[in-house]
C-alpha cells in the first residue's frame, strides 16, 4: 500500500505540475517542449514571406508587441495553410532554435497561432542578446466555434476607445464575435442617414441622467470599429433590439410607438401599422450595408413588459381581429416573423433572444441566445426547432452580475453572482451533456448590460479576469480544467492587465471593490 502512496508522489505529481505550464489562456490542446529554446534576437519584428498574411504579421508586430518600437533584426514566421485539415481556427505551431512555423485550416488559425506566440513572448525571459522562449509544438483548436462577447452601450455609452479596447483584449483572447447592443429605451446609439433624429434625439439621455447630451456613433465609427474587429478576426453582429425596448427610437419618432404601460413607456413598435415595418426595413437596409457579418440580431427579449398597451391599442385591436389572433403575443410574433423575414431578403440570418422561439420564424437559419437559464424548456424548444443555439445564460453567463460577494456596485441576487470559476467551469457545471454537447450548440458568449455600469473604470472591473476565463471555457472542456493550474496561468495575467493599466478584480488580493 505504501509503495503506491510512493509511486504516485513521484511520478505523477510531478507530470501535474508540468501539464499547463506556460502562460497560455485559452490553454492549447496540446503542447509538446522540444528540446531547443527558441531564440528571438532583442527588438525584433516578425514577418512571413506568405503575402496573404503580411497583414496577420503586423498586426502581432504592431498591437501585441508594443514594446518593440524599432526593427534591429527580422525574425521569419512561416505560415502556412493545410487545406487537409477543415477544423475551422485550427493550427500547429512550431517553434524552436530560429524556426517558428505556423500551419492552420484558415485564416482564423493562423491568427490564433500568431496570439499563442505573442502570448509566449509576452512570458519570454531574456539574456544579453536574446529573448528566451522555451521551444514548443503546439497543436490547437477551438472547442466552441462561437466564442462572444456582448456590449450593451445605450443604457450606457462608452465610445470608440473602450470598444476597442476591450476588442483588442478579446483578440488577445481568440474571442470571436462581438454583438453590439447599440439601441435600447435608454437610448438609440448609431446614425441612420434616413432618420436622423434617432440618433440626434433618441441618443439624448442615458440610464442615470435623462438630460445628458446625445452620444451615438457616425457610421464613419462604426465603419472604423468593424474593420478594426475584422484585423482581430473578430465579427461584429449588430443588435436591433425590437418589438419591446424601443424607447429609444419612439422618443424620436412617436408615430412608431405601440403605446405605453406604467413604468415602461413607448416601449414597444406599434406592430399592426405599415409605417412600423417601412421604417423598420430602411433601418435594417442600413444596417446591412454597414455591418459585412451578414447576421441581424432583431432582439424579442421582454415584449411582455410593454404589451399590455397593446390591449387598449385600437390598431392592435383591428390587426387581430383583421388575423383572427386570440392573444397579444401573437401580434408580437407576427412581427417577428415579418421581420425576420425582411432581414433574409437582405440576405442575412436572423439572431433573437430565446422569447422569441415560440413566434415560428420563417426557416432553421435562425440562431437564438438563450439568456433565461430558468427556462430550460426554451432552450430544449430551440434545438428542436433546429435553431444554432448560443449560450448565454444569465448565471454565470452576465458580467453586469458582481465578481464576488465583497463586491457593492452591480447586480446580486441574494448569494447569486458570477465568480470567474463559475465562467470557468461552463457549460458542465451548469448544464447536462446532452444538451451542451448538441452540434447545434454553436458557442457561448458573454453579455455585460450597463445599467449599473457607468464608467470605463467600473466596466474593466466587471469584465477582467471573467473575460479570461470565458475564453477558457470556450475553448476546451472540463477534463483539462483545473483552477490551481488556471490560477497560476491567471496570474501572469494579471500583471498584463497591471501593465496595461486596466482596472481589474485580483481575486487572489481582492481589495478594492
Ligand atoms: C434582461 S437579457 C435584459 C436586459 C437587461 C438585463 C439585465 C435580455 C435579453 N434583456 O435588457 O439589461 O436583463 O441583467
């Protein structure tokens, strides 16, 4: 019995130490030491002969590598596509002596085999002449193909420097989707050239002052910021949110509104006018041509907070009676269905949140966010409608949900709040297999809602290290999970973000709150 104790000790103690011990978040699938260091003469700068990724290379040169600010030697990457393997984001990198070679399914991996190494550089230690790096073999590929994150800037704004930021941050991660929750009843956020009051108007005002002056992007930003996210192989997926928190564009233009309840007013579209639904495609037309993803988010979260307007709405009482409808979501649903169906002929698949499964929109194209975690059913209703699925339920899945019970600004129900080890571990500790491991499960995604959220300092605090850790939990599963190790990949991390002068949760000191 005792020379089992013995034998373990020695021999398997020290192969958990070894497993994980580079500073790498998401955590590869597998690396290989090899023998030789890899050696990167001081202040070099990469590049690849492979003219198609030139582009790839300088972003690693100029963004994830800012200390080097002069080219004294040239270090060679070479990069190569293997149309063998179809894993999308898939790579190998190999790096050791002079060599570093990166091999990857697409364009995606040759940019996640570029942030490994640049994470690696990152740790590297130096001599007199050269930075250290140990030499490696790192074969690599996403668990989930989507990995997002959500920003909500209409409760509140908080412009192009924090945006991106945080997509810079989210590239260093190998996240690749990021939704814009861009209007809301607290505010319209972007130019429409048809309707220009919407920003101008419906932009006035945010979630803590009514009288603030109107913050919205140009489409000139939101131009910049898409091709800025593209750089970071990340796309943009543009939110409308409607039939319900429309505030936003009814302050602007009243004639769209359905009407108003206590508490909650001029918070939906009026769905039984044609005026809703031309105004509504010449907004989406816009959209189209502004956001290249191809992907229209039509929100269909919480109608029920404003529908009982439409009780005492005459035109609402004539459309139903005119469809033989019995109940008012009904009318909610027709008007998903109509404008699910404008955004196919603008040739781009439909997203909604998972109240608006049971509105019957038109095809399988559909990709739903289940938010409600105490919906399962909504989720079940999803897949077998065959819609692609994104998790995002609120626990642990909101980062507008404290980090920690120390933690005084932001949303806790009770004891419920959201650890980075609860981001972890997801989907397993929240979710059976049969459901996480369904091919239509495309991905997770991470949503910050900005009521309680109102400066940039508050934002960071809320989002680091969770964003980490998301990363993780989107790209490997459980069985590699191991918070000590994580832990101490974390913890390196942490000092990125010191470096970086972001105001982070260290929850291995955790002080300030
Ligand atoms: C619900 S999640 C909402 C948001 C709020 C959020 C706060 C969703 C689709 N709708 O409008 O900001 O809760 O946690």
């Amino acid at each position: 019995m005792k020379k089992y104790v013995l034998l373990l000790t020695v021999f398997l103690f020290p192969c958990v130490l070894y497993a994980q011990e580079l500073n790498l978040i998401p955590y590869p699938n597998e690396v290989t030491r090899l023998k030789d260091n890899l050696l990167i003469a001081k202040n070099s700068r990469f590049y690849t002969d492979n003219q198609k990724f030139k582009g790839v290379v300088n972003y690693l040169n100029e963004d994830l590598n800012k200390a080097v600010k002069k080219a004294l030697a040239m270090q060679k990457i070479q990069i190569s596509i293997n149309g063998n393997n179809t894993t999308p984001g898939s790579y190998t990198l190999s790096a050791s002596g002079k060599i570093i070679k990166i091999t990857a399914a697409d364009r995606a991996g040759v940019f996640y085999g570029m942030i490994t190494l640049s994470q690696l550089y990152r740790s590297a230690k130096s001599d007199y002449t050269n930075m250290i790096l140990p030499g490696v073999k790192i074969t690599d590929q996403p668990r989930y193909q989507w990995r997002g994150f959500m920003l909500d800037e209409s409760r509140h704004f908080f412009g192009k420097k924090v945006v991106k930021s945080i997509l810079s941050w989210m590239a260093f991660y190998k996240l690749n989707r990021f939704q814009r929750h861009l209007t809301d009843a607290q505010g319209w956020r972007f130019e429409v050239k048809k309707y220009p009051l919407l920003a101008t108007k419906g932009g006035k005002g945010n979630f803590t002052d009514s009288t603030a002056k109107a913050q919205y992007y140009t489409q000139k930003d939101i131009k910049e910021i898409v091709a800025f996210a593209k750089r970071r192989n990340i796309e943009i997926i543009p939110e409308i949110d409607m039939p319900g928190h429309a505030t936003g564009a009814t302050s602007a233009y009243p004639e769209l509104s359905g009407g108003t309840t206590p508490g909650y007013e001029n918070f939906t579209f009026n769905p039984a006018k044609e005026t809703t639904y031309k105004y509504l495609s010449n907004v989406l037309k816009e959209v189209r041509t502004l956001f290249p993803a191809h992907v229209i988010h039509i929100g269909g979260d919480e109608v029920t907070l404003g529908i009982k307007a439409w009780e005492t709405n005459p035109d609402v009482l004539r459309l139903l009676a005119a469809k033989k409808m019995t109940d008012y979501r009904q009318a909610e649903f027709y008007f998903l269905k109509r404008i699910a169906d404008t955004v196919q002929k603008l040739g781009c698949r439909v997203m909604c949140w998972d109240e608006a499964v049971p509105a019957g929109l038109p095809t399988a194209k559909v990709v739903v966010n289940w938010w409600r975690q105490n919906k399962p059913e909504s989720l079940a209703e999803a897949l077998n409608k065959g819609y692609k699925v994104v998790l995002c339920p609120r626990l642990p899945l909101y980062f507008d949900f404290v980090q920690d019970s120390t933690h005084v600004s932001g949303r806790k129900w009770g004891k419920l709040y959201n650890t980075y080890l609860d981001v972890y571990h997801f989907p397993e500790n929240a979710l059976a297999d049969t459901v996480y491991k369904k091919a239509n499960v495309i991905g997770l995604q991470a949503n910050l809602w900005t009521e309680t959220v109102v400066t940039k300092k508050r934002l960071e605090y809320l989002l680091f290290p969770r964003l980490a850790a998301m990363a993780e939990a989107g790209w490997v599963a459980e069985p590699t999970k191991n918070d000590e190790l994580f832990n101490k990949r974390l913890s390196a991390h942490l000092q990125y973000y010191k470096q970086a002068g972001l105001y982070y949760y260290d929850p291995f000191n955790p002080g300030y709150h």
